[in-house]
C-alpha cells in the first residue's frame, strides 16, 4: 500500500511539472456543445495516467461553452456540466472526453450561428470565448466591395471576461460582411486573434419582417446572447422573417427607428412584439397603445400589413430574485390593456396566454429571469406565429 502511495506521489509531482510546461507559449482553446438553457458551465480537466485513473488537474466555471487552458498536453481529458444561475447543477458531468484537434483552437473561438440564420439579423451580436489576460478587444469588421474586404467597423472592447458585443449600428446594405476579434494585454501587446467569421445581408429577401425588443431580438437563459439561434422564435418558424429586434426596445425607440430600419427592406408583413419594457418600467397602457398605433400608421402608409402579438408575461419572484428588478406594480393591469386593444386588431397573435400559470404570470419553466424567455418560450412564441401565418396564408413570397 505503502509503495503504491508513493508511486501516486511521484506521478502527482511529474504530472504537475511536465503538464505545467508543456505548451507554455501557445494558446489553446477548448470548445464544447451549447447544453440548452445553462448559464454557466463547470469544467474539469483532468490527465489520464493508466487504463481509468484519471487525476484533476484543473477545475472552472465558464459563461460560454468553451474556455481557453491554462495548460496543454498528452492525455487529457475533460468533463462538463451546466449549471444554473445559482451554480447549482442542471446535469450530470459528462464522461471523460479526450482533449485533441477535434474539439481544440489555436486562435480565438467565435461562437453563435450568422451565415446560418435565415435573413441576418439587422443589429449584430458578436460572441467569442475569452483569452485569458486580455486586457481589451478589438473587434473588426469588413464589408466585400470590389472584391476585396474594406474595414467598415472597429470596437475596442474593455474587460477581460467579456465574450460579446451588441452593435449598435444596424446592417442595412446588402453584402457580404466578415467579423473578427483580436485580445490585447495590459500593455497593448497583441496576444491572439480569432479566424473571419461571415455573415451576409440581402434587403431584396425581405418578405417578413419582425420588429422589437430583446424577446424579438433574441438570447437567454442569462448569458446566452442572439448569437444562439436556439434562443430566437423566428428560428422555429418555417419562414425566413428578417429579425429587426433591438433589446432594451421601448415602444418610442421602435416608432423612431422605424423610418432607418424597417423600411429600406421593404417588407409585404411586420409582425410587432413590444411593450413589456415600457409596462414594467411604469408607462401606462395609453401610453404604450398610443406607440404601437403610431407604429401601425406607418406601416398602412408604407403598405406594409402590421401583426401585433401579445405582450409576453412576466414573473415578478424571479426578477426580483435574478435581476434585482422589480416590476411596476401595477403592470399586470396595463398589460391586460394593451393585449386587449392588440386583440382587437386585424391582424393579432395571442402568445400571452399560452405563457402564464395559473396565477397569470410567466411559467417558471419558460425563464431563468422572469422576463426573457428562453429555449422552450421562444419555441412557444415561434410556434404559435408560424401557425398563424399558415391559417391566415400570410404572403411568404
């Protein structure tokens, strides 16, 4: 027992010095399958040393589904599981799975889906996994105009965690569009960058178009940004409708931006869901009726055919509890307004009533935060407008 001890030790202290050293002076990025809904990600690493003994070598906790390492060598593994907003654990760990080119990166890892998705979305969010040590970022991003790509956009972004950025600016001209991110150290040195990631935009495509908040525009379960296809409801639709969301929208940042943003895409249908950032921050339902109708004129104007969906659900406990926020008190009240008055248009969507318990609130199971929906929401949201655009044979062409 005695010697077997010892030759643990010795392994041990090798393991320790061979794997500490290995690859000082790369960067290696390890890169795993999104788990639906986690909010962070608890990762193990571990060295195997002979047929099932494994030892750890390294433990973390992850926003994204992917991280750089600290070390790299031969015969390491690693296990992951998905952890909910108190780290408390969604799933089981995964078995022991070899770390090797098959799911590693030199450079820079960009995740979410761009090329992917139906009809770009109008404001972009960039996602990578963060290098560690980053002091900044720099994100670029280039447009292919006479066959060559010509820098458009240039973001320093602060913060060594960070792993997004929201555009500000809409993508309005049609082309191809090419994104890349480069971390810099404290002392502006260069530390890696990220390959091109694509993306193309087509304003003649647009047939339906979708206007909004963050629940238009995408993401959840906390951390998961628009970038993830999964946390959008157009993305369970049949259709390709042209996402035009914006989040932290209120119904005046819609009516103001309607003229740049929706209508150089010229879409036959706008499906409008917005309102619940202006109700829980306390504007009344005349207030909000009063945006959503101005939004409605300019659509009759343009020949532009608007369908209002409901005003989603909130669930107070868990915004209070997640986000620190507390709804206006009187909310509910104003909501059930404004889907009236959306009720009693030509063209509506009733998703609301499909999202509430039986006390009226947002179900438990359909958000992390009481206000944003996440995967199985958006599936409901999404559902529900591809089954009414087949039952009232919405133009799709």
């Amino acid at each position: 027992m005695k010697k077997i001890i010892l030759l643990m030790l010795a392994i041990l202290l090798v393991s320790k010095i061979s794997y500490a050293t290995s690859s000082k002076d790369n960067k290696v990025f390890l890169v795993w399958e999104r788990i639906p809904n986690a909010v962070m990600y608890e990762l193990i690493i571990k060295k195997k040393y002979y047929k099932d003994v494994f030892l750890t070598q390294e433990t973390k906790i992850t926003y994204v589904p992917g991280t750089e390492l600290e070390y790299y060598g031969e015969n390491l593994y690693y296990q992951v599981r998905a952890l909910d907003v108190n780290k408390l654990p969604m799933t089981k760990f995964s078995s022991e799975l070899p770390i090797d080119s098959n799911n590693t990166k030199t450079k820079i890892v960009t995740l979410g889906d761009y090329d992917n998705v139906p009809n770009s979305k109008l404001y972009q969010v960039f996602t990578w996994v963060p290098v560690n040590n980053a002091s900044y970022y720099v994100l670029r991003v280039a447009k292919l105009q006479n066959d060559q790509y010509s820098l458009v956009r240039e973001y320093k972004i602060s913060g060594k965690a960070v792993f997004d950025y929201y555009d500000k600016k809409p993508y309005i001209d049609t082309g191809k569009y090419v994104w890349s991110v480069v971390a810099y150290d404290q002392n502006e040195k260069m530390i890696t960058e990220s390959s091109s990631q694509s993306f193309t935009v087509d304003r003649n495509e647009t047939v339906i178009a979708s206007l909004g908040d963050s629940i238009t525009h995408g993401g959840g379960a906390i951390s998961n940004p628009p970038s993830y296809p999964e946390y959008n409801w157009q993305s369970y639709t049949n259709y390709k409708i042209r996402n035009l969301g914006y989040s932290g929208n209120t119904v005046d940042d819609l009516v103001n931006r309607f003229n740049n943003d929706v209508l150089p895409f010229r879409p036959k249908t706008l499906i409008i869901l917005a309102g619940i950032n202006d109700l829980r921050q306390g504007r009344d339902s005349n207030y909000v009726i009063k945006g959503l109708n101005l939004l409605k004129n300019k659509c009759i104007i343009n020949n532009i055919k608007p369908i209002f969906v409901s005003v989603t659900p909130l669930n107070p406990e868990k915004m209070i509890k997640v986000l620190g926020s507390r709804p206006d008190a009187y909310w509910r009240q104003e909501q059930d307004k404004v889907n009236s008055w959306i009720q009693q248009q030509e063209y509506n969507i009733n998703v609301h009533d499909m999202m509430i318990n039986n006390e009226g609130l947002l179900k438990e199971d359909l958000s992390v935060d009481g206000l944003h929906p996440d995967i199985e929401g958006k599936k409901i949201i999404g559902t529900i407008i591809n089954e009414y655009i087949d039952k009232m044979k919405i133009s799709t062409i």
